[in-house]
C-alpha cells in the first residue's frame, strides 16, 4: 500500500507558516470505503486541520471552484440506509 501523509500549514502568531507532518495512522484511520470510493467525512478532516466542523464545511463551501466536481457530497438519511 501506498504510502499516505499530509502536510497542514499554519501561520502562527508573528505570521510565519509553520508546516505541520500529520501521521499516516491518523489519515488512514479516517478514511471509509463507501460505495467502491474512499471517503472521508468533514468531521474527521477538521479534527485533522484542528478547526470546528462547520467552519471546514464553510471554508469548503466559500471556494468549491478549487475543488473537483466529486470531492464533497451530502450524505442524508435516504442515502445512508
């Protein structure tokens, strides 16, 4: 299996970016198949950039043009069951 890692940037106080390495075992851990597709919920992904879900969810929301067409999808009851 392929090697997963991601790097979070972050600017602390006095405005320098600080890169952050998160662990394998924290991403892999998080990631669900679903359908044949691997996803990931918001929850989990904020707890990784440590930000409040619904701010992750807006932030997404504010710049969908950067994303593909397929990166984020609502779940409702009716799908889920």
């Amino acid at each position: 299996m392929g090697k997963w890692w991601s790097l979070r940037l972050d600017k602390n106080v006095l405005g320098v970016v600080d890169i952050a390495i998160i662990p394998d075992e924290r991403i892999i851990g998080k990631i669900y198949y679903l359908r044949g597709k691997k996803v990931m919920f918001n929850k989990d992904l904020a707890e990784l950039y440590d930000v409040e879900t619904k701010d992750f969810s807006r932030s997404v929301r504010r710049n969908i043009d950067r994303f593909p067409d397929d990166f984020m999808f609502l779940l409702n009851f009716a799908k889920y069951s």
